[in-house]
C-alpha cells in the first residue's frame, strides 16, 4: 500500500527582496506529442499551488488541452496578440481556477497561426519572454505547456524558461527523442539562452510491471541521476478523465495513484526548487 502524501504547506522561501527574482519559468516540454506533457503541467502546477505557491500556467499549445483540463473554454486571443503582434499581456487575460493560487492564460486555436507569422516578426523568439516579463513579480512558478514540436512557439518558450522539465513516456524510442530534443536546447543554450538549465525528467505512464518500463527508467537514471525525478507517474485511469471533468487531479480524486505520485513529484520539484520545508 502506497503511503499517502497529503499537499504540504511550504512557506515561501525566504526573499531576497526582489519578487520578480523569485520566479521561476519552468517550460515542460517534449516535442513528442502524447507523453504526458500536459497532464503534466496541470497537475504540478496544482500541487505547487496547493503548496502556497502563487502560480501560473500558461496553455502555449494551440489544441488548448491545459485550458480545457481546467474546464474553461478559448476565448479571446491574448496569447496569440501579445507573441504576433506584441500586445500587452496584463491581468485580465489571466483567469482564475478552482484552485486557490493557480491562474491560467488560456490558449486559443489561433495560437497555430502564430506558429507561421512569429517567423517574420523582429524578436521573435523573445515575445513570451518579453509578455511574461510584467508578471513574474506575482508569481513564484510559471509553468508553460509546450506544444508537441520544436517550432517557434516551443523556442519562445525555452527562452521565456529559466529551466525545462521533460517528461517521458517509458516507450522504445524515447531515449532518441531525448537525445533531439537535448540538442535543440544545447542550441538555444549557444545561440540565445546561455543560462537555460536542464530541470529534471519525470517518468509518465510508468509500469513499474513491465520490462519497458523498468528498462527506460534505469537507462534514463543511470545516464542522469540527479535529472529523473524519484516519483515516477503511472499509468492511471483517473489521471486521464479528470480532464473531461474540467479538474486537476488533487481536484477530481486526490486519493488516486495519479494525485499521489503529482503530489510527490511536487514536493521534490519545490525541494529542488529550494523551498524549505517542502521535503
Ligand atoms: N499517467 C497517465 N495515466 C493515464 N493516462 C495518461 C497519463 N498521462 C497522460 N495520460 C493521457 O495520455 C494522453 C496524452 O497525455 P498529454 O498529457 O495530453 O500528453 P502531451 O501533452 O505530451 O501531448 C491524454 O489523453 C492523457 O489523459
Ligand atoms: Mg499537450
């Protein structure tokens, strides 16, 4: 029986004095689509902010599966105004969730379109950066949903990020899709973001029964160790409808193997993260 991990109450960490210093940008990607990338973001984002942690999560993939995961629905086009043509994101672009400390910028279809038009633009792999930039005085964690490519909305996200969390589905290939995207961010580390960090690896969909599943976690471990998080994410039923509830996992059922292992995730990501009191 797997011990239950109830969301800890962390204290912020200790300022040093400049709230926009404080945040951090944590853009998960992968540029496989399917691997969990969003489940993801959802639910760390949720646990993180359950933990006291003013949060925001920002839906940069055009099929709006983090909006609809938190049940609300594509409205106007900030997203896509403030990267194309490089209006202000402010405030009320910004939509409350049913968790406290959790606010979303929701994406919209039209973010596809951005895809082609943010190639003739001046800057433009630094707009997300530069759309952020204003918020993250109010925010501890940004966390941006990347969509399942290495376009430019995945560089603005990797330039906007302070570090990459990647999750990985436990599959063949896996491994040489590490290695691309690996590069990708060894390039965008030599070309315009010197200080972009790796952040870890999180194992989704994991089988602990299988031999696959064992096999690409000890390969990943072994090549990383201090990248792959100890909470591996298995394969749950409830994980998966809870996005047709419009919920978060800690929402929908928190005593789920799914709301168990984002919760731990959460509390190793904060204690990597340098928030006391979170282990
Ligand atoms: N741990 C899990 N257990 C069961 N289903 C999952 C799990 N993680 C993701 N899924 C499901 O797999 C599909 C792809 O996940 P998603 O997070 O949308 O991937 P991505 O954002 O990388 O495309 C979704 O239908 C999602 O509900
Ligand atoms: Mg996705």
């Amino acid at each position: 029986m797997q011990e239950q991990i109830v969301p800890t109450h962390a204290p912020p960490r200790e300022g040093s004095g400049d709230p926009a210093s404080e945040c951090r940008v944590v853009a998960v990607v992968n540029q496989k689509g399917g691997v969990g990338k969003t489940t993801t973001a959802v639910n760390l984002a949720a646990c993180v902010a359950v933990a006291n942690m003013p949060t925001l999560l920002v839906d940069l993939d055009p099929q709006s599966n983090a909006t609809s995961a938190y049940g609300i629905s594509t409205g106007e086009s900030a997203l896509y105004r403030s990267l194309v043509l490089g209006d202000a994101l402010t405030a009320e672009h910004m939509q409350t969730t049913e968790i406290k400390r959790l606010m979303i910028v929701p994406s919209t279809v039209d973010l596809v379109g951005a895809e082609l038009e943010l190639a003739d633009v001046p800057n433009r792999t630094d707009r997300l950066m530069a759309a952020l930039g204003p918020h993250k005085k109010n925010f501890r964690f940004i966390f941006v949903d990347c969509p399942p490519s290495l376009s430019l909305l995945t560089i603005n996200a990797l330039r906007a990020a302070d570090e990459i969390l990647i999750p990985i589905q436990a599959e063949y290939f896996a491994l040489e899709g590490l290695a691309r995207l690996l590069k990708t961010v060894d390039r965008v580390r030599r070309s315009i973001h010197p200080g972009l960090r790796l952040g870890g690896i999180v194992l989704t969909m994991y089988d602990a029964r299988t031999n696959l599943s064992r096999q690409v976690g000890e390969d990943l471990r072994s090549h990383m160790p201090d990248l792959v998080y100890r909470a591996a994410i298995p394969r749950s039923v409830r994980l998966a409808e809870a996005p047709s509830h419009g919920r978060p996992i800690i929402a929908y059922d928190i005593s789920s193997t799914g709301a168990q292992a984002y919760l731990a995730m959460a509390s190793e990501f904060l204690t990597r993260a340098g928030v006391r009191g979170s282990a």
